[in-house]
C-alpha cells in the first residue's frame, strides 16, 4: 500500500542532497522499505499528508537526523521509537498526540522539540511548554527527555517492584507448597506409625490370644493326667480286689474239697481205700496239732526265725 502511496512519485526526484521532500504527497502510510534505500537522506519531511500511525519498522531508519511529522493524524508513536538515536530536530506540531512513548527518552542527541497544537496529556503539556522560537523548542526537548526518563525510571522502579512481588508471592507460594508437602509428609508418617501400632495390637492380641489357648491345653492335659491316675489306681485296686477274691474262692473251695473228702472218706464205707487212708491220717495229724499247744509254739518258733 505504501508503494501505491507513492505511486508516480518518483524519491529520486524529492532527494535533494541529504533531505528527502514527502510533504504533501497525500501519504497515508510511510513508505520504509523504499525510504531504507536512501541511507543518505537524514533529513526527512513528512508534514502535510494523512498518516494516522508510524509502522514498527519506521524504527528501523536510525540514520535519520531531521524528522519533520507536523500536520498530520498521528495518534500514537511506535514503541521503539527511542531507537532513531541520531535524531536531533522532530516536528510533531498539529497532530493527535496524548502522550509519548517512554522510549522517547532514549533519544540523546534531541535537541529541538515541538508538540505544539496536539491534545497531550496535562502533565505532558505542562512539562512541553510552549514552542514559539528555537529556544522554546529546545528546552522543551531537554524538558521532555527528562520528563520521560523519570517516568521510565518510575516505571522500571514499579517494575522491579512487581518482579520483587510477584518473586515474593513465587516464595510464598513456594513455602505454602512445602510446607503442604511437609504436612502431608507428617500425616503420611502418622497415618504410617498408626497403622504399624494398630498391626502391633493386632500381633500381641494374637499372641496373648495363642498363649492362652496354649496354657488351657496344658491346664487340660494336666487336669486329664491327674484325673487319670486315680483311675488307674482304682482299676488296678479293683483288678487287686478281682485276684483276692478269685484267691478266696479258690480257697474256700479248696477247704470245701478238703472238707467234703474228709467226711467222705470217715463217714462212708470208702475210709478204707488207700485214698481215704491217707487223708484221714493226715486229719488225724492236723488235729492232734491243733489239740497239742505244746506242739503248736514248737512249729511257731521254728517258723518265727525263718
């Protein structure tokens, strides 16, 4: 758009030494790709055309001395316009300025100034002062850059402030985040020591519980063996008690055999058989012992010594 702009304008023709003449070319946009192509053209005037902004490259002609902008629409400047840092002489007069950018400031070799008939803001109007003759127009470069480095150094100031405070709230945030950590840590730890002594109850319980069990089955088998003793010396009284009185029987039959045989063998007509014979003399011999006392404490004295 900038190439129509100048379309049937030819540059060569507006050079004229180091000055470049675009004034009143009806330009609506500035033409930097061709303007970067006259590097000797320091002097440039724009004045009289319809451009309501500065594109960002139009920072890019650093090789720019005299800078006249006056009578247009302009509205704002580039960012970067502190970058033309060999202008010395600018013309902003009849535009639509409020305020400047702070990078103004980084025009060091301004020496000339006007920003006369723009709606600036009131601090700006005030610190511009008015531009009727050079002098004027050179303190209010003087006044502007000054102006403008403070507010640049205001700025950086708040911007290390913001820097420091968002660093701050970044170390808040951080100590929120360990100690966070540090809690869920702690309670990970209890929830960890809790659950260890919950298994510990759990395992002495277990423990006592096996114990227990361990001393009834004893107590049991001891109770068993003990109850069991007197039943086997029951039984083997009992058994002691069945021999005896088998033994007695076995006697008490025995003497009834003997007795019957005897009065058998005296009573019946059978005495005089050898049998019955030698069972009544042998009667007859028992009883004479019995009878005798003498012969009896014989037989007990020779038995007491055995």
């Amino acid at each position: 758009m900038a190439k129509a702009a100048v379309k049937g304008v030819n540059l060569k023709d507006k050079l004229d030494g180091n000055e470049l003449d675009l004034s009143l070319c009806d330009l609506n946009e500035v033409p930097v790709k061709e303007l970067a192509a006259f590097p000797k053209a320091t002097v440039l005037d724009l004045s009289c055309n319809k451009l309501t902004a500065l594109p960002s490259e139009f920072c890019s002609l650093t090789h720019l001395v005299k800078l006249d902008l006056s009578k247009n629409q302009l509205q704002q400047l580039p960012a970067e316009f502190g970058r033309l840092v060999n202008l010395q002489h600018l013309d902003l007069l009849n535009n639509r300025l409020i305020v400047l950018p702070v990078s103004f400031c980084q025009l060091k070799n301004l020496k000339w100034l006007d920003l006369k008939d723009n709606p600036l803001d009131p601090v700006l109007a005030k610190v511009a002062g008015d531009c009727l003759d050079e002098k004027q127009c050179k303190q209010c470069a003087a006044r502007v850059l000054q102006y403008l480095k403070a507010v640049q150094s205001e700025q950086d100031r708040e911007r290390q402030r913001q820097l420091q405070a968002e660093r701050e709230l970044k170390k808040k945030h951080e100590a929120e985040q360990r100690t966070r950590e540090a809690q869920e840590r702690e309670l990970r730890r209890q929830e960890k020591a809790e659950e260890k002594e919950r298994r510990r109850r759990e395992y002495d319980a277990l423990r006592a519980a096996q114990q227990e069990l361990e001393k009834k089955t004893e107590k049991g088998k001891q109770e068993k063996h003990t109850s069991s003793v007197p039943v086997r010396q029951s039984q083997h009284q009992h058994t002691r008690r069945s021999w005896l009185g088998i033994l007695v029987r076995l006697l008490i039959l025995l003497l009834l055999c003997g007795f019957s045989s005897v009065a058998v063998c005296r009573v019946t007509a059978l005495q005089q058989q050898p049998l019955c014979e030698g069972i009544n003399a042998l009667y007859e011999d028992v009883l004479n012992i019995v009878q005798s006392p003498m012969i009896l404490q014989n037989v007990l004295e020779q038995k007491s010594p055995q």
